[in-house]
C-alpha cells in the first residue's frame, strides 16, 4: 500500500493508500513516482519507507489494427469527491485524451519509467477472508476461489402510450356573438325630446348627446351671488362705523412750535 503526493511537472496529484502494478505489458509505457510504504511503515519497518513503483499504466493494444487502449492507475481517490485534498482532473483530461485520441501527452511521455519486471509472487488474499460479504462483484469465495455475481439486468423502459393533444376546435365553445347587421332602409329609434334637435340638422350620437357647445349667455345665478355679497358687505360696514368710531389725531406742528419759541 502506497502513499504520498505525485509531482509530474507543474501538476500534483495525492496518491492516498493506493496500489502499485505488478504486471504490464513490456511495450507499455508506465510511471514511476516516488512513494512511501504504508504498509511497512504499519508494520513498523525501518526507517527509510520510500519506494519508486509504478502506478500508472497505459498500453496501446496490438492484436488488431482496429485494437482499443487501456490505462491503470492504482488510486481512485484521484477523482473521488468523498477523500479529494488534491484535484487531478488534469490527470484525467491527459488520460483521456490517450484513450480518446491515441496521442500521448508530452507531460506523461517525460516521466515515464522503464518497464516493469513481472512479479513471480503475485498478491493473494488472506486465508478464510469474507471479502464476498462486503463486495458487490463477488457472490462467495472460499480462499483464492471465488464466484463472480451475474450482471444486473438493465431496467426497460415502458413509456405509455401517447395522446396528441393537437386537436381542432370543438363545437361546444362558446363563440363569438357576431355583430348586427344593420341596412340603410332601417329607422332608428328616437328617444323622447330629441325630435327638435333632428329637425335642427345638428348630429346626435346613440344616446342623444351631441358635439356642439351650448351658446355663451348671462347666468342668474351669478347676478344673485354678486348682488348678495355687496348688500352683506354694505350692512357689515354701517354696522363697525357706528358701533367703533374712528377719528384720526392730528400730529402737532412742531415746526409752528419752534418758531414761536424763538423770539425774534
């Protein structure tokens, strides 16, 4: 089990308790980061955990020339939203444009390492594991022997049938009143009192009101308005003069004064 921070130029990318490769194809091209033991170091092994092993892969294959290509990368933290500290979405990009387009990128070509040595002791499980409790791909196992569970069957879909909605008009809407058709021939009628105004020639609407103004004439309300309004303030005059007498004071001459004080 590894552990450590992955540097491929100006990228980084956290490799968190993830695999190395222990078999890949010679004409493959693999990299080789340097990592720390974590599993040696719980153990308690010596001091000096660092290893350099392989844990990304990328092989283009060659059993036809219509053959696919394959990458292994040892850590799936790498895109996993739960243990992120690190994004490596570059990481990804560059995967993608191998396995998309066969170009490898110049940034995984530069730090590639020298291919692997086939492993003559491959990994084994523990004795008496219960791995198939706790994994969805396994059904049972005993020892290195295990059964895999069969796919699950992919839900079909039923969609119901479909109605067009995109009908024409039905009869039983309510329609629009059509106007009444009147001829020239047709008298109209005529309301009370509006027979001296058509005799005068002047234009009356449906109603009986027409556009022309009334003649400018002398209102009598006005006059008596007027008329009351001088009588209230004649009476409110006689009344103050006689009850308040007003009488304004001569001022002394006092340039009289003066000159008869002089003696001449």
């Amino acid at each position: 089990v590894l552990d450590g921070e992955i540097s491929l130029g100006s990228h980084d990318a956290q490799f968190s308790s993830g695999s190395p490769l222990v078999r890949f194809p010679p004409d493959g091209v693999v990299i080789t980061p340097q990592l720390r033991d974590q599993g040696r170091e719980v153990l308690g092994g010596s001091n000096d955990l660092t290893v350099k092993l392989p844990v990304l892969g990328l092989y283009q294959t060659r059993a036809s020339s219509t053959g696919g290509r394959v990458v292994v990368y040892g850590d799936s933290n790498c895109i996993d939203g739960a243990h992120l500290t690190k994004p490596c979405y570059w990481l990804v990009d560059a995967v993608l444009e191998y396995t998309s387009a066969g170009h490898l990128p110049q940034l995984l070509r530069d730090n590639a390492g020298p291919p692997i040595k086939p492993a003559e002791i491959l990994p084994a499980r523990m004795v008496e594991n219960q791995l198939h409790r706790y994994s969805k791909v396994l059904e049972y196992n005993i020892g290195n022997v295990f059964s895999v569970k069969q796919l699950p069957v992919c839900p079909e879909l039923e969609f119901p049938p479909h109605k067009p909605l995109n009908t024409s008009q039905p009869t039983s809407l309510a329609q629009v009143q059509r106007l009444l058709s009147v001829g020239g021939e047709m008298d109209l009628p005529v309301r009370p009192g509006q027979d001296r105004i058509l005799s005068d020639g002047i234009e009356v609407d449906w109603l009986g009101s027409s556009d022309t103004s009334p003649s400018p004439g002398l209102s009598w309300s006005l006059v008596y308005i007027f008329s009351g309004l001088c009588l209230a303030s004649y009476l409110t005059y006689r009344y103050c003069a006689s009850k308040y007498s007003y009488r304004l004071r001569r001022r002394p001459n006092r340039l009289a004064r003066l000159i008869s004080a002089v003696d001449f």
